[in-house]
C-alpha cells in the first residue's frame, strides 16, 4: 500500500484513505471493525492499517470499484468509530492491491519501484530537515550538523551554511559515486546504472580517479539506483562503491 494522503473527491480512485481513527485500539480489533463497517458499501480487496507511529490513526480501505468508495466516503464520513470522528477521502495513489489486480507484472513492479523511491525521497528530505534544526537549549555536545573544520580551524565565511552530511543530503536526479576501482570507465559504470529507469550519462572528473556522477531524467530513477548499488564491491580488491546525492 502507498503512503498516501488525502487527495479531495476530485480524483476518485477504488481507495478510500481514513484519519482520526483511535490510536489505543487494537490492529487486528481496527480492522475487524472497519471491514464490518466499509463491506456494506462493497467488495474489499485489501485493508491497511500498520502499528508504526507515523500510520497510527489511519488506514486504507482498497475496493474492487471505485464507485464502492465514493458511497462509502459519502455514507461514512463524520461516522464515529469508537468514539471518534472518522475522516474519510480518496486517497492520492492507486493501491498495490489495485494495480495488481488490474494490470501486469511488470505495471505492478514498475508501481512498487516508484512507491518506494517517493518514500526514500520524502525520509531524505525530513532527515535533513532535522539535520539541520539546532536543538533549543544550545547544547553545541548535541548539534545534528557539522558546523566546524577542526579544532583551531575557522571558518572563511563566517555566515556559511551548515554542512549536511552525504547521507542526509535530499534526493535529486544526480548520483556522486566515490571509491571506484582505477579501471572503471564509463562503460563498466554503465552496466551496472544503465539498468534503471530514465538513465541518461555518466561523467567521469577529470583528473581525480575513482569517482564519476551519474545522472537520470528523473528523481526516481536516481533514488531506486541509488537504493540498490550503495555498498555493492567492485573489482578485485571488492572497494566498497559509495554512492550519495550530488550536493545542490
């Protein structure tokens, strides 16, 4: 299931996504209700409600038919399911129970893919949001960033930016790839970016050996390459590739 959020009933899709639910209620007790509730309004393929902090309070109810939803959400909204309130609306994304049921394996793999990529890219983004949050009491034994060069080392430009470690940095469409072996060219990188989506160039820098960007059309195809190469060894003496986001 994706990570959706409302979407408004301009967009109706075989989803229905359900917020304010209880968050003391038991997962199997939550969905054992709900599916009572929304079967009346037709056949559910799937339901998803996890036990994780950032899903608590919600859940999503996927129908075989999108006009089954639309009568739910009308006839069930403001219902209170345990005392509370439910918000109801289509949600934003088709379901992974949707998108198997209706089309191909590879349509269904292709989806997964770009589910997942979004969810890296949306964590990456929080990550270094938090990164770069200092924390209220001033406690510089505690600061999430990297602000000096060393002891005794002062910085030029007193009113430079934090430095966001490579790990924390937002995704985007161009990968920095450090410790290559001395014998990758541009066609042994190929082989092994080139198989993910919206790939288009690879470029070496000049002058310095083991290190090389790759770029892809989009975001997406940048952030599954990146998910499935980081740490994969190379070579005879198996150097361990890193593989990071190009600084903006």
């Amino acid at each position: 299931m994706a990570d959706t959020t409302m979407a408004g009933t301009e967009a109706p899709s075989a989803t229905v996504y359900v917020k304010n639910l209880r968050e003391d209620v038991k997962i199997d007790q939550l969905k054992e209700s709900l599916t009572e509730l929304f079967s009346e309004y037709g056949n559910i393929i799937d339901l998803v409600a996890k036990r994780n902090l950032r899903a608590k309070g919600q859940a999503f109810i996927v129908f075989d038919d999108p006009e089954a939803a639309a009568r739910a959400i009308k006839e069930i909204q403001g219902f209170e399911l345990f005392d509370k309130p439910m918000v109801l609306a289509f949600a934003k994304s088709r379901s992974d129970a949707t998108v198997q049921r209706q089309g191909d394996d590879e349509e269904f793999e292709a989806h997964k893919r770009h589910r997942l990529a979004e969810k890296e890219r949306k964590q990456a983004a929080e990550d270094a949001q938090k990164k770069l949050k200092r924390p209220a009491n001033g406690d510089s034994n505690t600061r999430p960033v990297k602000t000096t060069r060393g002891a005794g080392l002062k910085s030029s430009n007193p009113g430079a930016a934090a430095v966001v470690p490579d790990e924390y940095l937002p995704p985007n469409k161009i990968l920095f790839v450090q410790n290559l072996p001395e014998h990758f060219d541009t066609d042994g990188l190929a082989s092994i970016f080139g198989q993910f989506e919206g790939f288009k160039e690879i470029r070496l820098v000049p002058g310095r050996k083991g290190l090389a960007f790759v770029e892809y059309e989009t975001e997406t195809g940048a952030i599954s390459a990146k998910e499935n190469t980081a740490g994969r060894t190379l070579g005879e003496d198996n150097k361990v590739m890193k593989v990071t986001y190009q600084r903006q």
